[in-house]
C-alpha cells in the first residue's frame, strides 16, 4: 500500500513520531511534515541541523499555520494525503484541534491520528478544571459521527519526565533548602500512566504500519510505559535516591481551593483533574504495548537514569 504521511508539529512529541516513522519506513512511503514556514526558514543553527538531517532523510517539508491559516487552505495542505498525524497540542491555542479534525474530515482524508496523546477523555467527560478537555471530547464526537476518514486515538498516559516536574509539585527534590517530597494527588492509591515520548513514537509508527490490523482504526488504542500509584512512585524515588523523602498527600479539596483563588492557573488545573482519579490510568494488560510483546521504559527505569 503506498502511503503519503503528513505529520504536523516537530516539538518533543513530533520530534519522536517523526523519527519513529522514519526508522520503520516501509516501501512506498512517503513522509511530510508541516511547519511554520519562519520554521524551515529558521536561523537557529540547531533548529537547521534538524531540518537539515531531516531532509537527508528524505522528510519533506509543507509550510503552514494551524492558528493562521484558514479552514479551508488547511483542507488544501491536507488534502493530498493518505495519512495525517498531528503532534500539535494544546499549545496551538484553543479551538485548534477541532479545527484540525474539520479540515481533514473536509479534505477526505483516508486516515487520521488526532492529538489525543494523553489521558481517557472518555472517563474523564465533559466539564473537568480543566476545560481544554472537552474541545478532546468534541473531536472524538466529530470523528465518532462519520465514516468516510478512519481514525485512531491512542492513549499513552502524560510523558513520564513529567512527574519528576518541580512546577507539577508531585515529585520535588531540590526545593529552596526543604527536605525532597512526593506528593499524592487526591489519594495515595491514586494511579497515573504515564509514557516516555521515544515510546510515544515508536508505538505511534508500529500502529500506522501496521498490516492486518484493520480493526484498530475507528477506536482508541491504549498503550503505556507504566501505570503507578503516589505510594509506588514514592517508593521508587527512594529505592534510586538511597534517602527516605517526606510523604504528603494533598486533598481534593486543597486543591479545588488552591485553583478556586487562582482559576487561570493552568498547572492547578491539571492537578484537580488528576486529584479525581477518573481517567487517569489503566492497567497494563490491556495496552498494545503489552499485548505485541513491544519493550518500554517503566518509570524506575526512568528514574535510574535521570535523577
């Protein structure tokens, strides 16, 4: 089967995708990415040496503007495609992702990969903190209600590195003097997946090569590089560190407080949402991952060699 790939973005997601797809390219393939023309054009010498390794690689290059460019010129970039896989998230500004879905449903496009890289939006459902969620929720019912474009979700949990985030507050070793922490999020049993963005990519391009498996399109996929719970996680920083850390769980309802007296704050909104628990995490057993036998990073791994 030939296939013409775009994939839109090349930040840390897109960067892996892109890479992934490249090392398993098969026969026939094709492969595009879309970027700010200021991008291609770039006088960053290291964003150049990426571009420019890229093109070696024989990666085209589609200029473009998700926040500029209109409906319908997106529908003209998209529409030569047989395949597009968007890396670009929330960061592209609300209203972006189903203005994406829109143009590749416009554009006929045979198959789509959505930015749904992320967590169970399902489970989670509409009016969470954090209401970015739900434009998640609009696109699955756009994409749900038609047939002609085949598309697949998959669901990889956060990057793992986010975790270990200061500014997320859940894991903090080197804090102004203080004593390191973790910190449980709504419960200690509370469990979070969570996934590395090199095993993002290289499960992302298994599933979009993938011969015989039809069936996995027009659905969501779950994969994973581990499904923990605070007191595990607190477990493993203390096994890699060598040095006990403080325990403190911070409630729901602190945390409902702490957004209530400052609602634009973006990071309290996340910790809300994940305080909740719903839609956060699911068992390994039932992710691809598993099931194809595919080795990935867990989260002491992780830690071993980055803290």
């Amino acid at each position: 089967m030939a296939r013409n790939l775009l994939v839109l973005g090349l930040g840390e997601l897109g960067t892996n995708v892109i890479n992934s797809l490249i090392a398993q390219q098969p026969p026939n393939t094709h492969l595009t990415l879309l970027l700010r023309e200021s991008t291609i054009n770039t006088a960053s010498g290291t964003k150049q040496a990426q571009l420019d390794t890229l093109r070696s690689l024989n990666v085209a290059f589609l200029a473009g503007d998700i926040a500029t460019n209109s409906p319908a010129e997106l529908t003209t970039l998209f529409r030569p495609f047989t395949h597009i896989i968007s890396c670009l998230g929330f960061a592209s500004g609300p209203g972006s992702q189903l203005k994406i879905a829109q143009a590749v449903l416009a554009a006929q496009v045979p198959y789509f990969l959505p930015w749904q890289f992320g967590l169970d939006y399902d489970v989670i459902g509409r009016g969470s903190a954090q209401e970015l969620f739900d434009e998640q929720l609009d696109v699955r019912a756009l994409l749900r209600a038609q047939t002609l474009t085949r598309w697949m979700i998959v669901s990889t949990g956060i990057f793992m590195s986010f975790l270990f985030e200061p500014w997320f507050g859940v894991v903090v070793l080197d804090g102004a003097g203080d004593e390191p922490v973790v910190r449980a999020l709504g419960d200690w049993e509370n469990r979070v997946t969570v996934t590395t963005p090199e095993d993002i990519g290289r499960i992302t391009a298994k599933l979009v090569y993938a011969v015989g498996e039809e069936e996995r399109w027009d659905g969501v996929v779950f994969t994973a590089g581990d499904t923990i719970s605070y007191a595990r996680l607190a477990e493993v920083v203390e096994e890699v560190k060598g040095f006990e850390v403080r325990r403190e769980r911070w409630s729901t309802e602190k945390l409902i407080d702490d957004l209530e007296k400052d609602p634009g704050d973006v990071v309290k909104k996340y910790r809300v949402v994940f305080a909740k628990g719903r839609g956060m995490s699911w068992d390994l057993e039932r992710t691809y991952n598993v099931q194809k036998g595919i080795d990935v990073v867990d989260v002491k791994t992780w830690a071993e060699k980055n803290l």
